[in-house]
C-alpha cells in the first residue's frame, strides 16, 4: 500500500523518472525554513556560482548544522512519497541547497545526478523541495521524460561562469529541449527525480530569488562504490547494512559537534570526490 504516492504516480516514475508536483508542508512552513536559510546560509562564500569552485559548504548537508534543516529533510510527506519509490529504510546521502539570485545569469546544465555520487545501484532519488515559487520565469528544474532509461550517458566538463555545477558537468548525450517538461513549483511543494534522469534549468529572469533544496535519498541497501568509508543521516527505518557511518542530528544551531559532524561529513565526501573522476568537484 503506497504511502503518499499512488500506484499510477509510481508507475509514471518508474516509466520516466519523475513525479511532480507534491506537497511537503504548507506554505507558512515553508516560509519559515526560507527564512532560516538565508539567515543561516545567506552569506555565501562566494556569491555566483564559477566552474571549478565547490559551493559554499553551509549550503552542503545544511541538516548537519542547523535543527530546523534537520526537521525539513525528515518531513514525513517527502519521506512517504521516497519510501514509495525505494522502500522504507532511508538514508540521506547528500543535500544541497539551490539558491538562484534574482535577475542572475546562473543555469544548470543537462545532467544525471548518478554520474558524480559513485553509489550502486542506481536507486537514489532526489527530492527538490521550493521554498520560493520555482516556475519557467524562476528557472525551475525540468526533466527529461524516460531519459532514466538510458543508463549513464557520458558527462564532459563544459566551462563557464554561469553554470551552476562545480566543474561544468555536461550531459554528451541528445537532448530534445522541446520535450522537456518544467517541474513547476509553489513554495511548500516538491518534485522527485530519479539519479539517472537527465535534468537542467534555465537562468532565473525573475524579480525574486529562486531557492529549493535537492535532498538525496538512497534505500540503505545502497553502497559507495570508492576506498574511502562515508556517513550518512538515517532518516527512516533500520541500517541494516552498515554502508555508511551513521550521522547525529545536531543538537543546537551550528554548535561546536554540529561543525565537527559537519565538516568530517565533507570532508570525507570531497576525499571520496577526488578518488572518483567523476565525482570530482560535485555539486
Ligand atoms: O535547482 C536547480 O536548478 C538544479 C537542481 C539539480 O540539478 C538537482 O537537484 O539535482
């Protein structure tokens, strides 16, 4: 029995990779986590994203730092809608917080997210929570129907100021742009994507800053293909695998145990980065 999802929005996942668009939280709520974030990753360490330099690293894994970024990646709607597509026990792998200034250059280029993770199989899923409205004028993220279904297709590093992944990756694979369909967003929703399909989106033309956080799941059966040992947030169900070190949730905001669960997390994940090629440099 689906939790959230029903079996058609799952059959429509699994036959193309997405599923949008589907409520988190109301909008006051998530006002109030908008709220939070620029107050606590306002102050970016660089404030336009350039190809070849990591994002500023609060805006990294921000449910190490900060309780109120630990309850958002656990909200039991987006819990229930990830349990429907990889089952119910749930790690947290990697999040990252997607902040497009209004009026700015910045765009993300085709890409899957499976190419930069080293996790196999290929059963991460990504849940894209907007905080702000996410629509075709803010440059929300469109998706490729079906394109999951093409395995991992080659990435080249295409550089360029505005691209908003670290290194540039770019899908070298034909993309029909008309048929990319725009995971149109209110504040509160959330589309899920699938690690292998292939998506992008456009520079935000409007008026107001677009901001939404990318939280990858992966079923706990999951594994890191490279040497070195990473952790991971238990959010739903039983480890019974013991691929990851488990993560604390922090206690209070950015506290000295937060920053140090924090930056060993990072750390650790920009070790795994550099022993995979293509995970070097990740968004
Ligand atoms: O927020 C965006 O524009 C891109 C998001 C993305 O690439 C992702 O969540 O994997």
């Amino acid at each position: 029995m689906p939790k959230l999802l029903d079996d058609a929005a799952i059959a429509r996942y699994r036959a193309e990779g997405y599923a949008t668009p589907l409520r988190a939280v109301e909008a006051a709520q998530a006002e109030r986590w908008r709220a939070d974030l620029v107050r606590c990753c306002g102050q970016a360490e660089r404030a336009v994203s350039e190809a070849g330099i990591r994002q500023p690293s609060n805006r990294i894994k921000p449910y190490l730092l900060f309780p109120w970024a630990a309850e958002l990646v656990r909200t039991s709607a987006i819990l229930d809608a990830v349990e429907d597509v990889i089952g119910p026990d749930i790690l947290i792998f990697h999040t990252t917080i997607w902040w497009k200034a209004a009026n700015s250059a910045g765009f993300v280029p085709w890409h899957q997210d499976g190419t930069y993770f080293g996790l196999a199989p290929f059963e991460h899923v990504t849940a894209w929570l907007a905080l702000t409205p996410s629509n075709e004028e803010s440059g929300c993220v469109r998706v490729l129907p079906g394109s999951q279904a093409r395995g991992q297709v080659p990435h080249a590093d295409e550089k360029n100021p505005a691209n908003m992944l670290s290194r540039g990756q770019t899908a070298q694979a034909a993309v029909d742009d008309a048929k990319a369909v725009p995971m149109l967003l209110a504040p509160g929703e959330f589309s899920l994507h699938h690690t292998l399909a292939l998506h992008s989106s456009t520079p935000n033309r409007s008026a107001e800053d677009r901001i939404g956080i990318g939280i990858s799941y992966i079923p706990a059966s999951v594994r890191h293909v490279g040497p070195t040992r990473l952790s991971a947030t238990l959010v739903r169900g039983v480890d019974r695998c013991g691929h990851f070190d488990l993560e604390p949730r922090p206690a209070a905001e950015a506290d000295a145990a937060a920053r140090a669960t924090h930056a060993d997390s990072i750390n650790r994940f920009w070790v795994a980065s550099e022993g995979i090629p293509e995970m070097k440099l990740v968004h």
